[in-house]
C-alpha cells in the first residue's frame, strides 16, 4: 500500500479525547521503523487479520505502524518524513497521554509469596512502572547523542552515529559549516558532584578528552569556583576560564580576552557575611563556606538534619536583610551569595562568544553549553533566546529524565560519563570538517596560568572554611 501522513489520524485521535480503552491486551500500539527487513515483518504481524498476535492488540483503530522516510510500497499504514516528524508524532502522543494519566503505583498485595496471585499482582505493577516510565519518556528532553546523527537521515540510532557511522554516511549533520565552541560547566559535568567540593578532582580521561577538545575548538570552563581553583582541577592552559559564575574571565596568553565584572569593593561584605554565617553556624555538622572571592559558597549537602539545613536557610536570608549589596543565588545543595549585579553565566557566555568572533575575526561561532545546575539555566536561557539549534545548543547534565519546559536547556545527557563520550565524538578524525582551521594553540610556557600560585587551605578547625583559590591538590585531599 502507498502509507499515509500519520499527523492527520494523530490529530483526530487527540481531537477524541485520548487513547481508547480495552478490558484486555493493549489500549495503544505504534511501531516506528526505517524500511528493513526487520521492520517490514514486525509491521505485517501487527497489521495482518490473521496474525497470531492479534488477540492483544488493541484493533486496526488503535495500532500505527510507521515507516521512516518517503512514502513507498511497505506494510506500514503511515510515513514520517525523517527524524523530526518522528520527534513531533512523540511530542503528540505525550500530550495526548495526559487526557488519559497512568494510574498511581499500586500499594503491595497481601497476597502469599510465590502464588500464581503473587506472580500476577508483581506482573501488573511492573507493567503500570513501565507505563509510567514511558509516558516519562516521551515527555522528556531529548539526548545529545541524537544531534551527533546525520541531517535527515532517519536509519541510523544515536549509539550507532556515536559509534562512527558519520563518517561514511556521506550525509551533512546539524553542525556542518559551523564554527563551534564548547562551554563546560564544571562540577557535576566534567565530574561527578561530591560531598565536599575539594574532592571533585578531574579524572585523567576526562581531561584529555578537553585536552582535545581544546585543540580543535575554542573551549571554555564556565564555573562558580574561581579562576585559580578551576583552573587547578582542570590543569590545562589553553583553556579560556570564566570564574565566580563569569565574574571573571580569562583567556591563555596571547589571547586578549580577559574581564572582571567585579572588584575587591565587595569584599568586606562577603567576609563580614562568612564570619556571622561561622558564629551562627558553628554547631551545624557538616555545613561547609567556601570563599570564592567574588562569591561565598553555603555547601549543606553533608548536613543531615532536616532542622539543621533550616537553620542555614534562615541564617543565610537574615543576613542579606542587613547586606542589599548581596543576593542569594540556589544552587544543587548550595546557597550562593554574590554582589548584586547584572552578572550571571549567561551574560558571561555572551561577552566570551562576541570577544572570540572579534578574536577569530569570524561572526560565525556556533556555542554549545553543557551544565547540570540551576546556575546554568541562565546559560540555557541566553542560547534559547538567541534561537535553537540556529544559533546555539544547550545541554543538561541530569541522571533523572528532565521533561520538556522543565529546563532551559534542549538537550540532556545522563552523567559526566556521557558528557565524556559526546565531546569525543567531537575530536574523531571522522568529524575533520567540523575542526577550526585557525585555531591558536598556546603552549603551557605561553600560559598565563604558567606562573599561578594557589593558597593553601585552611587547617579543618571547627565549621570548615575554603579560602579563595584553594585545591584539593594543595590540601591533599586528591
């Protein structure tokens, strides 16, 4: 048969208030496959009246067989055009779905261990899981991996691109004839969050894989620890730096790029507030400040009570009622004040990407900005203003599914470890056309951070305190 658009029988069904339901088998089925083989038989045994699963399938009404690519003879009944009709059919269907919600998780049944009772009420909660997760996941940012794929090019799975396919495809992908620049946020995306900040210590493939990176394109750490402390994880010169969430900025030697947006005015303020937060704090365990310089850092993720985490809140807000030169920024588990000023991430991004088109003498840079904290929605929110995909790329770092409209971001990746594997994809010989042919290179003699001196940490005496610029290499807490 010649399929059919599935948009317009999508429409109606949502136009009838949801999916249908049956007393038994399946309320809905859609198959979406690219023409092979495979595909061919799995459509024709859904569709078939005398296929030997048609007893659990929910009728020809509520079963969409969907083929990828342009209309021709197949078993399927419907076609998308490539993959961003497939990503618009699921955005459908997760609408549709909240006229119907799954039902709430079953509480256990007291049934004995083992029965055919047992085994039939353990076999209905794991499929209502496994519903909800999939409601979940339709509804859900999609993963960067799905960018690395060929433009239009509806055959080949994110892992499969991942795995070097490109290369061969002979297909233009998203990023063709772009000059791109990476912009990484650093705890929580480069390495996993820990408990105490000094201990979040670059892994050595992770830094190669920047050190790469850094090579080919120009790439930035954008990070709330100061210049000297990020800059003491990472261990790499030809990096540009953005501290104290793009407060500060630097660029290698050689590089003219380099901006404080504040100066040591605020200093008493963030002191004067360290030491109340110290005296008031003191019998809080597990409480950590860290003295960024340009910020103070109110770490409570050691902090187990539920009342002791409270206290912190209410200390943290009685003090900026006494300091307007302070505000309060939320962070994952952190309370962060800094100089009330018009500064965030994402204006720091902004003033990096119109000094490196002025630095490359190039308009196009095509930004592409990685994080997994509250302060980077300001990053996400700058890039989503500037336009999706056209102008730039924002990516979430969460373990947990993030829903569309949940973040600013438009991309998700699940752990440090895939944010890993997606830079990389960056520097394989496969991705050549995407590499800066102009790209300065700065050797670490050339660096201005050759010659950086860190300071020590202080001796854990009472409620702990970081100093500015201090590292877990210079503590030994590595």
């Amino acid at each position: 048969t010649e399929p059919r658009s599935v948009g317009s029988d999508l429409d109606l069904l949502s136009l009838h208030g949801g999916l249908p339901a049956r007393a038994h088998g399946l309320d809905f089925v859609l198959c979406i496959g690219d023409l092979t083989t495979r595909d061919e038989d799995l459509f024709g045994n859904l569709t078939a009246p005398d296929s030997p699963y048609q007893e659990y399938l929910p009728g020809p009404a509520s079963t969409f067989t969907v083929s990828v690519g342009a209309p021709e003879p197949t078993q399927a009944k419907y076609y998308v055009d490539g993959l961003r009709e497939v990503d618009e059919t699921l955005k459908v269907l997760a609408a549709v779905s909240q006229a119907s919600p799954v039902p709430a998780y079953p509480e256990s049944h007291s049934v004995p261990l083992g029965t055919p009772e047992a085994r039939a009420a353990s076999r209905e909660e794991e499929a209502l899981m496994i519903a909800a997760m999939a409601v979940e996941s339709l509804n859900a940012l999609p993963s960067a991996f799905s960018l690395l794929q060929p433009a239009g090019d509806g055959a080949a799975a994110a892992g499969v691109a991942f795995g070097g396919a490109l290369a061969d495809t002979g297909r233009l992908h998203p990023f063709h004839g772009r000059k791109i620049a990476f912009f990484l946020d650093y705890d929580g995306t480069l390495t996993p969050i820990v408990e105490r900040p000094e201990d979040a210590v670059l892994s050595d493939s992770m830094r190669e894989v920047v050190r790469s990176l850094a090579a080919l394109y120009p790439t930035a750490i954008v990070s709330g620890r100061p210049i000297a402390t990020a800059h003491g994880f990472v261990k790499l010169d030809e990096l540009y730096y953005a501290g104290n969430h793009g407060m500060d900025i630097a660029g290698p030697t050689n590089s003219l790029i380099k901006h404080q947006v504040v100066d040591d005015m605020y200093r008493p303020a963030l002191e004067s507030a360290q030491k109340q937060l110290r005296e008031k704090l003191s019998e809080v365990e597990g409480l950590l400040l860290e003295d960024n310089r340009f910020s103070l850092s109110v770490h409570y993720r050691a902090v187990a009570s539920e009342s002791d985490r409270q206290k912190v809140a209410e200390a943290v807000e009685a003090i900026l009622a006494d300091m307007p030169m302070l505000r309060k920024i939320d962070g994952k588990m952190v309370h962060e004040l800094r100089p009330e000023v018009d500064w965030n991430k994402g204006r720091a991004v902004e003033w990096l990407l119109e000094n490196l088109k002025e630095e490359y003498a190039t308009e196009d840079i095509f930004p592409i900005y990685i994080g997994d904290d509250t302060t980077d929605e300001d990053a996400f929110r700058t890039l989503r203003e500037h336009g999706v995909i056209s102008s730039g790329i924002g990516i979430i770092v969460s373990e947990t599914s993030v829903a569309v409209g949940g973040s600013e971001a438009t991309y998700q990746l699940k752990s440090p470890t895939e944010v890993g594997e997606f830079l990389g994809w960056f520097t394989k010989p496969g991705q050549a056309c995407l590499f800066w042919q102009n790209k300065k290179h700065y050797s670490n003699e050339q660096s201005q951070y050759a010659n950086l001196r860190r300071a020590t940490a202080p001796p854990r005496v009472g409620l702990p305190t970081l100093s500015a610029g201090a590292s877990a290499a210079d503590s030994g807490a590595a």
